[in-house]
C-alpha cells in the first residue's frame, strides 16, 4: 500500500558499505518483526 516499512542495514544485498538513499528505488520482501513489518532481501533498482 505504499506505507513505510522498517529496514535494517543487514537486509540490503550488496557488498560492501550498505545504505540506501532517501527515494532510493529498492524490491523487497515484507516480513513481520518482532516490533512490526520489515522488509528483506532488499536490493536496489
């Protein structure tokens, strides 16, 4: 639905430093946390 979803760096699949950019165009899997949604298996676009 377009709604924010918690990231943890470790989540991110590439080598290296791992960050994402604000608007940063990423696909991902939603999981549910122990504190709610968050995504996995991020990668960037």
């Amino acid at each position: 639905d377009g709604g924010d979803v918690f990231v943890h760096f470790t989540a991110i699949k590439e080598e290296g430093f791992k960050s994402l950019g604000e608007g940063q165009e990423v696909e991902f899997d939603v999981v549910e946390g122990t504190r709610g949604l968050q995504a996995a298996n991020v990668v960037k676009l």
